[in-house]
C-alpha cells in the first residue's frame, strides 16, 4: 500500500492550503536560485570556517591588519577598511539580488496572489518578532547590548539551503520553495530594520542627490529594458556608473549602503514589456540580471564578506565559554536556535485554527517543524546587524560573532536530526510508489478515479 496520499477529492468550500505546490514556473524558476544558492553556501562555510582558522592561528594578528586595512577617498567617506568595503561595498550586491527577488515574487511570483503569500509572509514576521523578544529579554538590563536586539531576526537563505542540500534529497520541493520564500520575506523585514533603526546620523544633502542618478537609472533601465537584456556590456557600462553614484551617495548620507543596493534591485522592471501585464510576459530584465548577479552574489560577494566578518579569536576554552556566557550571545543562540522555530511554527499553526488555512495532505507537521528549525541558521545579515550593532572588533561584536556561529550551527545540527527522518520516509514512499506503477508510469493511487498531477 503506497505512503502517498490520494488526492483530495474536490470540494465546493475553497480553502487555503498552506504549503501547496506553487505553479510550475515558480517551482523551475526557484529550484535553478536554490540550486545556486547551495554552491554559494559551501563557499560561504568553506570562508568562514578559513576565517575561523586564521583569526586563532599563530598568524592571527595578519588576519586582523588585513581585514582593518583602510583605503579610499576620505572627502566622499569612503576611506574604509577591507571589512567596511566587504560589508558595505560587496554586500550591497547581495541585497540587489534581494530587490531583484522580491520585486520578482510579489509582481510575477506566486506571492502576488494574497491566499499563497499570507502564511510566509505571517511566518516570516513570527520569526522575526519571537527571536528579538527572547534576546530582549535576556539583555533587559543592559541598554548597551540590547542595541543587538535585530541580530537574531534573520536567516541566511544560502547557508540553510546548502544544508538542505546535503540532508534533504527527497524532501517535497514545496518545502524548498517555503524557505526560499520565507527566507525573501525575512530579508525584507531585515532591510526595514537597518534601514530604520541602524542607520547613522542623517545627512539630507547627499540623500536628495541620490535621487538623480537613481532616477535616471530607473527610467533607462525602464525604457531600454529590451536593449540592456540583450546587450551585457551596455549595462556594465551605462546603469552600473550610475548604480555606483546612487550607492556613494547614500553611504554619504548615513543610511547603511546596503539599503541602495535594494532600491536598485527595486528599480529593474520585472516584466518584458507593460502590455502584457502579466508573469506570461516571459523573463523580464530583472531575471536576466539575476541569472548575471547571482553567481557573483553568492560566489565572490557573500563568502569574502563572510570571510571578513566571521573572524574572531575565540582565545581557547576559556575565551569560548566566556563568550557564551556573555548575555549577548546567550541572547541570540536561544532566540535562533528556539525563537525562531517557535515564532514560525506558532504562527503557521495559529493560521490553521483561525483561518480555513489547512496543512497541505502530502505533508505533516513534523515537516514544518524541521524547516522551521532550519531557519534559525542566521549567519549573513546577522553578523552585518551585529557590526551594526556594536562596532566590528568590539567585545560585544566577537560574542555575538560567537553566538551567531554556534547558534546556526546548533539549528543545523537540530534540523538534521528532523529532516534526515522525514527524508528517508519521503525516499521509501518514493520507491513504494514507483513499484505500484504500472507500465506508463502512472501510480496506482491515481489509477480510480485520480486525476494525475
């Protein structure tokens, strides 16, 4: 008898399926970012972990000259460090990407249609709400650490996918897609947070100005968004000197830089044309500029900033377990690690008893516990907020550095225990199903009556 459900006979009353399969264009499209993503997310541990190695060697003090090494054009406050460039300059490309993305998802993606971006986007704002409540209320009494209230609030997409990757083979591609999804949802909420809360003192000169060459950005890329698709170099060449203005000018104006780098993933039109008005429109230049990005995103940008902030000299046992006992990172390990799968898992829950939301029937709840648990894995922008935060070489920055790794350690840890589980249940339905199809290839189950999917 086959593992696999039948399908749900129809039903007059429409209901909301949480977790259902997503349209097939949205599911090829996001399993080519999640493919990427996983190489981006071997690279991005191989840096840290090389970081990790060199910052408590013998060698150490190279390691720290080279990150604080400074170079630039003061008058334009752009004399920084290698650490500073990599966190400023190389992670705005990734948060372009993010822009790319979420424009993508809510103009043309599944999400534009408000019954499948409800839970997502409601489970994303649970797993962000939960963590900065818990690490409150473990640094309550401290008004200098409670600043890294925002450190646990995000999930780094490419680390949780590389993991998935190696322990989730034949986990239902929805759950991928569910991660993805949450995790774009996160990153938006992260964006508004440094935006809002972590930004320096406002300067309205250069802030204004950035408005210029933003706009002419935006309408060239709106206008010729035929010829910069077909014609790479004329991007490069044209929109990139005036996306490099928009981010000088709004590092300048104390606004964190990688704030641009969203605006302009924001700015790149989404469909091939308005006419169409529609995703049937095909690859609209912000996909060509993604399929062009990514790979420099996740391949160069995300591991060398990964490589700059992840070093901490831990100082032996000794200096570990003093880290750990430091509110700071005891704060954030139990918000990612407990927080996070609480506030996402709660809040899906919670869907189901108030809403006609149901759990999709080829899936069960132990399936969103695991992923729930793997979007504790915080490493990106958590160690971005916790620069933010406290200043990079603090105290207080190589403790939450500290707790950052641990934590997202730990959950991945946690996450594999769950979803080794769950995937070798997937993998044995899989093989039932394929002996209980006939010669065409068509399981028995949807044989009587089934529509196949």
């Amino acid at each position: 008898m086959s593992h696999t459900p039948p399908p749900t006979p129809p039903s007059g009353t429409p209901r909301l399926t949480i977790f259902g399969r997503g349209s097939y264009a949205e599911s090829l499209r996001i399993g080519e970012i999640l493919r990427k993503e996983t190489v981006g997310g071997a690279l991005l541990v191989l840096a840290a972990v090389a970081a990790l190695i060199w910052a408590n060697s013998p060698a150490s003090e190279s390691y720290f000259a080279l990150r604080d090494f400074k170079f630039g054009y003061e008058p334009w406050h752009l004399e920084l460090s290698l650490g500073a460039w990599a966190a400023d300059g190389l992670l705005a490309i990734f948060f372009f990407l993010v822009g790319l993305e979420l424009k993508r998802e809510f103009v043309a993606g599944d999400l534009r249609q408000l019954d499948k971006s409800i839970v997502p986007v409601a489970a994303a704002a649970g797993g962000v709400i939960i963590p900065a409540v818990i690490y409150a209320v473990v640094n309550l009494g401290s008004p200098e650490t409670l600043r890294g209230w925002a450190i646990p609030t995000a999930t780094d997409i490419a680390f949780a996918v590389a993991v998935l990757a190696i322990i989730g083979s034949h986990l239902p591609s929805a759950l991928r897609i569910f991660l993805l999804t949450l995790a774009v949802v996160d990153d938006l909420i992260a964006i508004t947070i440094i935006a809002v809360f972590y930004s320096s003192e406002l300067q309205f000169v250069p802030l204004l100005l950035a408005l210029l060459p933003l706009g002419l950005y935006t309408y060239l890329a709106h206008r010729y968004r035929r010829f910069f698709g077909l014609k790479a170099p004329a991007a490069w060449f044209i929109l990139l000197p005036l996306g490099l203005a928009t981010w000088a000018l709004v590092h300048a104006s104390g606004i964190h830089a990688t704030v641009a780098g969203v605006l302009l993933g924001f700015a790149i039109p989404v469909l091939r044309s308005k006419a169409s008005g529609g995703p049937e429109a095909g690859p609209g230049l912000s996909e060509i500029f993604e399929h062009r990005f990514r790979p420099i995103s996740a391949g160069i940008a995300v591991p060398v900033f990964a490589f700059f902030s992840a070093g901490v000299a831990v100082g032996g046992w000794d200096g570990l377990g003093s880290a750990l006992a430091d509110p700071v990172a005891l704060g954030i390990i139990l918000a990612l690690v407990l927080g996070k799968p609480a506030g996402i898992m709660g809040t899906t829950w919670l869907l189901t008893k108030v809403t006609k939301a149901r759990l999709d029937d080829s899936f069960k709840w132990i399936d969103v516990v695991g992923v729930s648990i793997l979007a504790g894995i915080g490493f990106t922008v958590s160690l971005l907020v916790a620069e933010l935060s406290f200043g990079n070489g603090s105290l207080h920055d190589d403790h939450a550095k500290v707790g950052i790794l641990a934590a997202s350690l730990l959950a991945a840890l946690l996450a594999s225990v769950v979803l080794r589980t769950r995937n070798r249940q997937y993998r044995l339905a899989e093989e039932e199903e394929r002996r209980d199809s006939d010669n065409d290839g068509i399981p028995d189950v949807y044989q009587e009556g089934g529509a196949a999917r």
